[in-house]
C-alpha cells in the first residue's frame, strides 16, 4: 500500500495538481475520494486534517499538508532525485525563475480563470446560471484594471506581429484582439509606432 495518501477527487483543480506532480516525479500514492456533494470535506474527521474544510490534503508518513501549491512543493522537493526535475535544482537561477512563475501563476492566472471556469462550467453542471456581470468584469488589462507596465511591454513585438501572416493569433481571439487594440491606441505608443514606421520607410 503506498505511504502517499491523498484525500480530495479528480475533477478538482487542485487534487489533480498534486495528482500530476506526484505521477510526474514517480510517487506511488493512493486517493481518497471525499465526496463534496455530500459534504465529507465538513466533517470533523476531515476537519482535522484540513481546518479550513478544502481539498486536497496530502499524508506522507505523519505529515499532513493541505494547499496544493504547497503540497507541490513539497512533493518535488522531497522527491527531487527521481522523476522530472520540477524545481531545477541543478541551477540556482533557474530554480529562481520557476518560483517566480510559480507565483505569476498563483497571483495573476488563476484568480480570474478560477473565476471563469465557475461562472462558465461549474455552474452549469449543477443547474446554476452563469453571472455574465461577473464574467464581463474580468480584470482588462493583464495586472489589473488599470494599464500599466505589464501590458505595455508587450506593445513592440506584438505591433510587428500585426503586420504578419500572424495576426491572426491576436484577430482570431476577440478578447486578446480588443485588448490589443485598447493598448495599442494609446496616444504614447501611436507617437512611437509612427517614429517606427518612419524609421522603417527612411531603411
């Protein structure tokens, strides 16, 4: 019987987070399904392991870790000489870069596609209607509501791209298209993009 024991159920996003670093880094482990529907995840014997009532919770031995982004962590840290390397030890600095992605993942995408995904799928498979205000208030601009650096810099290469047979990733996607074209009508980068398109008529 494996020592790894995990208690939550597949269809959850953050069970199968823990559920795909285990198998990536070779861990053998046994799942537990807790059945939200009836509410196993509240009771006391749960509780105890998970005081907050969520899953996933993971056991390894006689340590008990719930978060799965934690348990992730843990996971390829301890298993860190088989498998996939997940943290790229061998490089300090890499391994710096995955924790920053780490992060941006955390903070920055899951927030709104949590949000999304409930509003436009969860919801749904049980008989709940979607709340299109909550879907239609999704942040604008990629570190918020308001412009800033973060989608700025994301104007120059993207405006050569425009002019590519490859405009069609941005043109094809119409949330990716009106945010292009929200940034990229600023009046700063029209003054800039004309100075480029100067540079490149005088080449």
């Amino acid at each position: 019987m494996a020592t790894v024991k995990v208690y939550g159920m597949p269809l959850s996003s953050c069970t199968a987070r823990v559920l795909t670093c285990l198998i990536e880094k070779g861990v053998e482990y046994e799942l537990i399904p807790r059945n939200l529907a009836v509410g196993e995840h509240k009771q006391p014997t749960f509780l105890a392991k998970q005081p907050f009532g969520q899953i996933p919770v993971l056991e390894d031995g006689d340590l008990t870790l719930f978060e799965s982004r934690a348990i992730a962590k843990y996971v390829a840290y301890k298993y860190k000489d088989q498998g996939t390397d997940l943290l790229r030890h061998e490089n300090v600095k890499v391994s710096a870069l995955v924790l920053v992605w780490t992060e941006v993942e955390s903070q920055q995408y899951n927030p709104p596609i949590s949000t999304l995904v409930y509003e436009l799928l969860i919801k749904g498979m049980y008989g709940m209607t979607t709340d299109q205000a909550v879907v239609d208030a999704q942040k604008k601009y990629l570190a918020g509501n308001s412009y800033s650096l973060a989608d700025q810099n994301h104007i120059p290469y993207t405006y050569f791209l425009m002019k590519t047979s490859a405009a069609s990733l941005i043109n094809s996607r119409p949330h990716v298209k009106a945010w292009w074209e929200d940034i990229s009508s600023r009046p700063s980068f029209t003054e800039s993009s004309y100075k480029c398109k100067q540079t490149i008529n005088e080449n």
